[in-house]
C-alpha cells in the first residue's frame, strides 16, 4: 500500500504543488506539525502502535488522532518517497531532560531528504512535539544557525567514540542553545525501527507509559502531561491547570487537541 496523497494533504490543509522541490518539503513539513497533534494514547491504555502504513493513514490521515515519532516520521517518509523525494531514516538518543553522562537508547525517529537538484540534505522531524520542535526541515550543514518559521536550530557534529561522528540537533530556548536529539548517519532498516518503537512502547520506565500529549498551533502551544494542560500563548504566557477527572481529561482532548480518545482510556489516566 502506499500513502492516499489527497487525504493527507487534506487533513494538514496543505495545497501546495506536489512536486520534489525544496519549497515543498518545507511548506509541507510545516504543515504537517501544525496539522496532526503528537500523542502515545495508544501506549497508555497498553497498545503497541502500528507502524504498518495502512494502519497509519487510518489513525493519523483519516481518524481523529496523532501518534509519536515512530509514526508521524514514517507517515512524512512514504509521502516524501511517493512525492519523489530520496529519504533516509535515522534514529537517535532524545537529549531533552538526560543527565550528564547520561546514555539513553535510539527510541527517537528523524529522517534525512535529499531534494532533487539540490546539494546536500535537510533533517526533518514531524514528531518531536516539544515547544521547540522544527517547523520546517533544517539544511545538515554543521554549525549554521537557521532561523526556520521563527524558531532557532542548528546542527553540531561531535568526534565519534565510535565508528561515526554523532550529530547534534540544538533548539534555542529562552537565549541559550539546548541538546534535543543526537544521532547517526548509518541508515536505519525497518525492523530495527519497529524494535525501538516496541521497546518505547512496551518498556515499564518507559516515560511514554503516561499520557503525553502536544499540539503546535499558530497562536501557540498544548501540552498535556498526565493530568497537567499547559497552554503557551504566542506571547509566551502560559497557563497551567490541573484536570480533576478522567471525563475531563477525554473533554479536553476532544475540544483542544481534536483527538477522539479510544474507550479504554478513561480507566487508564
């Protein structure tokens, strides 16, 4: 099977040329972050969510829902490929809250395009969900800075312990440089993938075992975090509240993040 292009154009409201050109990448790409929220519902209520392509159009293209990085990045890899697109899947170790020293596994997904015509490649990442989370995919030359749709990045390439240098992505929040992913060049092949998304999904320290919940709007952020919402105006005024019930926790998810809950949900949050 391969991706229903319409649809998916439909659910991000993109209605670009769907040609492989840099601008494409980029407005979709964009669009993509904006259009589908990050969730791991599936994960809380005991689910190992389907990378299988079929089975993400339906949940992310077609039902009210998102999915974490496994699934939002293998979702843009099929649309890339089909669109024309060269993409290499990658997997890295999230840097985001690690302690120093702190080695944690490859449970993060990001993808590597080469756009036709064009030199070098772009890293794009549709499912890191964070505040400072790409908007739009960041050309892979070291040491740049790139001010993408408003938010800051930039790639650092460390010396290697072991046989390949280790690139870093950093994210500028609130005037300093802050580590979110590191990671490799070696490509990643699909069973590979699907081990580190059962590990994610499966593993009891595992922080996706609790609900985790992001949505970037053009006024702003949605966080929910267990039972914590958390709204981030444009402005950067945040507003925290605490959900009092598993009722309310589903309500919100409706009517912020335009997420239809499955059933088993309400007994596991």
């Amino acid at each position: 099977m391969t991706v229903d292009l319409e649809k998916y154009f439909a659910r991000i409201g993109w209605d670009g040329e769907p040609e492989p050109t840099l601008a494409t990448l980029r407005s979709l790409h964009h669009a993509h972050v904006l259009g589908i929220p990050f969730e791991n519902i599936d994960v809380v209520v005991g689910t190992v969510p389907s990378l299988d392509l079929a089975d993400l159009q339906a949940k992310l293209v077609e039902g009210s829902r998102g999915g974490y990085c496994f699934e939002h990045n293998t979702l843009l890899a099929a649309v890339l490929e089909k669109l024309g697109f060269e993409v290499t899947r990658l997997t890295g170790r999230v840097l985001v809250g690690a302690g120093p020293g702190e080695i944690r596994p490859r449970t993060h997904m990001v993808l590597a395009v080469r756009v036709p015509g064009e030199s070098g490649r772009h890293l794009a990442d549709v499912g890191f969900g964070g505040r400072g989370a790409l908007l739009e995919p960041l050309p892979m030359v070291p040491d740049r800075v790139r001010d993408g749709a408003g938010r800051q990045h930039r790639l650092l390439v460390e010396e290697p312990d072991g046989p390949a240098p280790v690139w870093v992505l950093q994210a500028r929040t609130d005037g300093a440089w802050d580590g979110q992913v590191a990671f490799t060049l070696d490509r990643v092949p699909t069973p590979d993938i699907g081990v580190a998304n059962w590990h994610v999904a499966t593993h009891p320290r595992s922080p996706f075992r609790r609900l985790y919940v992001q949505y970037t709007k053009p006024a702003g952020h949605l966080r929910l975090d267990g039972t914590t919402f958390t709204r981030t105006e444009a402005d950067g005024t945040v507003l925290v509240r605490e959900l009092e019930s598993p009722e309310e926790v589903a309500e919100l998810l409706e009517g912020e993040f335009g997420i239809v809950p499955p059933p088993g949900l309400r007994s596991s949050v």
